[in-house]
C-alpha cells in the first residue's frame, strides 16, 4: 500500500496493514460463526497474514530505547511529526500486534513522552510545533488517549489510567455543549478548537466503557479502571445487558464501605462460553483498605489478588454473588 505524503511515498505496515490484518480476521470470525463457506479460509488466510507482519516486524525492530521501537514507514525520506508516530507503532499497539507487556510498548512510551507530550496533565496527544505559531502550546485530544488507558489498565498502572481519563474529560470536552474537540491550548482559555470532534467522542465513550468493561485475551475485565471515589460508601455501579466479547451481562456493585464491605453482583448469559478462560473482578475499595475476606456465592474464596485488589473468578458459573470484606 502506497500514500502519496510531501510528493514522496511512503509504506505505512504498522497502519494500514495492521489494521486490514485485525479487521480480515475480525470478518472472518464473524463469517465462520454463521457457517460462511469462505469463513474458513479467511481464518486461515488472517493467520497467515498475521504471521507475516509479525515476521515484518522481527526483521525491523528498532532497540534504541531513545528512538521509536518501529520505523514510521519504510520508503521515502524520513518525516518524524508526531501524526507520523501515532500513525505508525502507536497503531500495532490498538491492532494488538504490541501487547501491553512488551518492551516495546515502554520504549514507544517514553519516546512519546519525551519528544511529544512532555508527560503534561496525562495528555497523550502531540503538541503542534508545526502550523500556527500563534498557539505553540496547541495539544491534540481524543485522539489516542484510549488506547494509552487500555494498556495502562492492563499493565496494572491505574494511576496512569486514571490520569489520562480525568485529563481527557477535563481538557478534551467542550465546557458548553459537552462534545469532544480536536485540539487545545494549554496556557490560552480562548483558544479555539478547529471543530467538534466526533470521533474524539466515540473514543471517550470508549474510554467508560472499557473503564468497567474490557475484554483482553479470553478475560473478561470488571472495574479494571474504575476510581476509588466510585465505591465511596453509599454509591452504586450498574451496568444492565452490557454487551461483551462473549456475551450479555449484567453487573451491579453496591459500596457499603462504611459497614466493612462491598457487595458485587454479576449475571453473565454466556454466548461463546469457550471463548472466556476467566473473569477479574477489580473491587478498588475508597481508602485503600486492605481485603480480608471474599465470599463468592457464599463460599470462602481464595483466589484473589490482594496487591492489585482484584478477584478472579472461574466462567463455570452464570450467576456471582461477591462479597468483598475489609
């Protein structure tokens, strides 16, 4: 695939074949699940394709932890702007092809931080050095903040997950109509966006939905995000035939910290039971209490994760009811 970018061209793997390679597969799960005779070949076909990227990707790694962990693009003079960056390896991570654990999502992290971002408010949009000089403090927003907070979610880094949510629903929303803008400016109030943003408001809708609800390889996350002050004594969480990855839920937690517990109960109706290996249940309690006891449908449970506060529970049963004591 070819882009015509300053009258030169440029080869962009990480963008456009990383994502044609996760919506091939995509297709081809979904037309395998409804008995399409061309769902089994394109199966085979997306893992294949899959394959060769990942090939493509061994052969140009880049190990300089002061550079980007993957070129922008392979042909034509080098154009190192930060939509060039978002574009390039900052895409493998939303394809999967980088996973959250990888080196080189630390390396492409701090690369952002250092040439772009400059770590501001938990902001993960560029600054504009190009353009209008008037506004050199011009940040983009709701553009890529969702895909930092999901792996920073799953990486266990909650502080900086929530960073980025706050930022991003403080700086990254019109105060008036409450839709999402383009860009900012960090030292100017009367700066104004170019437009509303619609795609930055699908991303922020995202970034909720994924703050309770995010499907990661098999397991189904719950209030892997969620903030503390959410669980506040009093307060209730509620999600009602939420639709999942593998199937509809219904999700309700109830914070009784001021009597020493938490109450969490989860209805799970099972479409592809073979695709959830396990459930994690994030229970943040408000001031940071440790967890003494768990009950799981009034059974003394033991599988939990007392650092990180999170239950994990077996996806034999259809119906929880958790009690988390402290």
């Amino acid at each position: 695939f070819t882009i015509d970018m300053e009258h030169s061209l440029a080869y962009f793997l990480c963008f456009t074949d990383g994502y044609t390679c996760q919506g091939l597969n995509r297709a081809a799960e979904a037309l395998a699940e409804i008995g399409h005779p061309e769902g089994r070949r394109l199966l085979k076909e997306g893992a294949e394709y899959h394959q060769d990227l990942l090939e493509a990707m061994r052969r140009v790694r880049e190990l300089n932890p002061d550079l980007p962990p993957y070129p922008d693009h392979f042909e034509g003079p080098p154009n190192p702007g930060w939509a060039d960056f978002a574009a390039g390896a900052l895409s493998l991570v939303d394809t999967g092809f980088i996973g959250p654990q990888d080196r080189a999502f630390v390396q492409l992290e701090n690369y952002m931080k250092k040439h772009y971002n400059r770590d501001a408010a938990g902001l993960t949009g560029g600054l504009r050095k190009d353009g209008d000089l008037r506004f050199p403090n011009a940040y983009y927003v709701d553009f890529a903040e969702d895909i930092w907070q999901r792996c920073w979610m799953l990486r266990g880094e909650t502080e900086k997950a929530l960073l980025t949510f706050y930022s991003t629903l403080a700086f990254g929303v019109d105060r008036e109509t409450l839709g999402s803008v383009e860009r900012i400016d960090l030292f100017n109030q009367r700066y104004a966006p170019f437009f509303m943003d619609a795609s930055g408001s699908s991303r922020i809708v995202g970034m909720i939905r994924q703050t309770l609800l995010l499907e990661d390889s098999g397991i189904l996350h719950l209030s892997k995000g969620v903030p503390r002050r959410w669980l506040e004594a009093g307060k209730t969480i509620e999600l009602k035939d939420a639709r999942t990855y593998f199937g509809r839920l219904d999700f309700k937690v109830v914070s009784q910290a001021d009597q020493g517990k938490i109450l969490v109960d989860l209805t799970l109706q099972k479409r592809h039971p073979e695709r959830l290996r396990e459930i994690r249940l994030r229970v943040p309690h408000p001031r940071k209490r440790a967890i003494k006891q768990v009950l799981v449908n009034g059974n003394d449970w033991q599988k939990l994760d007392r650092v990180n506060e999170t239950i994990a529970l077996e996806p034999s049963e259809s119906h929880y009811e958790v009690v988390v004591k402290y």
